[in-house]
C-alpha cells in the first residue's frame, strides 16, 4: 500500500506498507533505485547504516527505531528504512513499525517542511524521541522489581530482571548505532550539499541521539549492577546453607561413632554396667557439645 504526502510544490513524501518483496521491488523499479536496497528494507536484523549511490543520486538511511509489543517479555527495536531520490523521500513500514507514520504525520502537521532534510531530520528527532518512554517505564519496572527483590529474591522475580536487562541492551545497541549512523551522515559528502538550517537540525539530532545513548547506558549498567548483586546475595545464602549442613553433619557423625564403638559384637567397657547406655549417650552428648564449640569459634 503506498501513502503519498505532498510537502512542498516539489518535495513529496511517500510510504511503501508492505513486506511484500516482489511489491517493493516493482516501486523501487519505477524510482530507479537499486534493487540491492530491497532486501535491506526488509531485513529485520539490519544494522543502521548509511548508503549513497551517486550514479542514481540516492541517499538511503537504515534507521533503528523501537517495537512497539514486547517479544518474550521484554521490548527490542527494529529497523526502518528511508530513502531520498531526487525530490521524493520514500519509506519502508510494516506492521511493527508502522506507528511511525502517525509521528511523521504529527511533524507534518506541526510545523511547514522548507526542504526534504529538514523534514527528514525533524522525523528523525522526534523517532528518538519515542526512545525515552520506554527506557523510563524499564526503569520503573526496575526499581519495583528492586523492591520486591530485597523483600524477598524469587526466581521469578530475577527472570523479570533478566527481561528488563535484555530489553536495555537492544536499546543501547541501537541508540549506539542511531548515533554512528548520524556521524556517518556529517562526515559524508552530502552533508556539505545542505543548508545550514538543515546541518542545525541535524546536530539536534546528534545531540538528542548521545543523550538516548547516555540514558540507555546508565539503565543498562544499573541492572547490571543489581543482577551481579543478588547474584552475590544468592550465592551468599548458598554458602551459609552449605556451612550449615556441613556443620550439622560433622555434629552428627559424634553419637554415630560413639554407639557404633558400643555396638560392636565383641567385650568391651562398660557392657555389664546397667547405667552403661546413660554413660555412652552422656560420653555422646559431652564430645558433642565440645566439638560444637570448637566449630563454633573457627567459624566465627
């Protein structure tokens, strides 16, 4: 399904719905652009990245932007793709990031596109911008989580943790990539071809871009932190489990020995002594408490 939004008397912009490649290719076809490019718009483990074909003049950007629905319980991102041919910027959805048509629309409405950067740089913006809402609510589950972890650590409670640390890392490698890929842009040949309003907005960008990049950075570090914490805690509480049992089984190898000794089919003392049985359990009960003492003070 294509979408086409006029811009400017020249400029227009044009959404490609599809995950269709035969379909894409046939648009890409009557634009002229490389056929290459069709299995980068459709590759959901794409890399951000820049291309620019200076025969046919096009200037191709594989953006990373967020999925909306959560995928074994924790969020990813997905790329997208954006293509600027002559005066037409064409885009690539699907049903996972279609949602970026209503932010791209939103920045239409809101403010008049001068030029076919300035609008691409504004959407770009306001995409990162869609970042944040989801690594602040990955923070609030993290802090609840937090909570209920130093009440009580559940294995359920550390797989949530789990979740929310994978989550983090799909967005710091994608905000890291966002940023690369924005640099790329800067340094490439093109930039020197755009007016200054547009190098502006496209330094907001960069700077919007490294600040997601420092957020994501500093969530995915916390969780970190606090896996290898309880990670510690766990392995504490084993330890003191182990010392315990150990404990109990060298207390309990005491009266063992002593009623073993006893027990054999052979003289031995105290075998006529009617108060024979009290002297081996009060023989038990004196090597007992005087082992448990000694283990007591090594351990402290």
């Amino acid at each position: 399904m294509l979408t086409k939004t006029p811009l400017t008397n020249k400029v227009t912009w044009i959404n490609i719905h599809t995950e269709d490649k035969s379909e894409l290719k046939r648009v890409y076809q009557s634009y002229e652009i490389d056929e290459e490019i069709v299995d980068y718009s459709l590759d959901e483990n794409e890399r951000a990245h820049l291309d620019y074909d200076q025969r046919t003049n096009t200037f191709v950007l594989i953006f990373n932007v967020t999925n909306p629905l959560k995928n074994d319980n924790h969020y990813e991102t997905i790329p997208m793709t954006f293509i600027i041919k002559d005066n037409t910027l064409l885009t690539v959805t699907n049903e996972l990031n279609y949602y970026v048509l209503d932010i791209m629309m939103k920045q239409v409405a809101a403010e008049k596109v001068e030029s076919i950067f300035q609008f691409l740089f504004a959407s770009l913006f306001m995409i990162i911008d869609s970042f944040f809402p989801y690594v602040e609510e990955m923070d609030r589950e993290r802090k609840l989580i937090n909570n209920k972890l130093k009440q009580k650590t559940t294995k359920q409670n550390l797989l949530v943790l789990s979740d929310l640390e994978t989550g983090i890392i799909y967005f710091v490698s994608a905000s890291k990539q966002n940023v690369v890929l924005l640099e790329q842009v800067k340094a490439h040949q093109i930039f020197r071809l755009l007016t200054e309003s547009e190098k502006e907005r496209l330094d907001d960008v960069l700077i919007e871009a490294r600040q997601l990049v420092e957020m994501t950075q500093l969530s995915s570090q916390i969780l970190q932190q606090l896996s290898g914490t309880y990670n510690n805690v766990l392995n504490n509480n084993l330890n003191d489990t182990m010392k315990i049992l150990t404990v109990l089984s060298i207390l309990l190898t005491v009266p063992t020995i002593i009623t073993g000794f006893f027990g054999m089919n052979m003289p031995l003392p105290l075998e006529h002594n009617i108060f024979g049985w009290m002297i081996t359990i009060g023989i038990s009960v004196v090597l007992w408490l005087a082992l448990s003492f000694i283990l007591n003070r090594l351990m402290k």
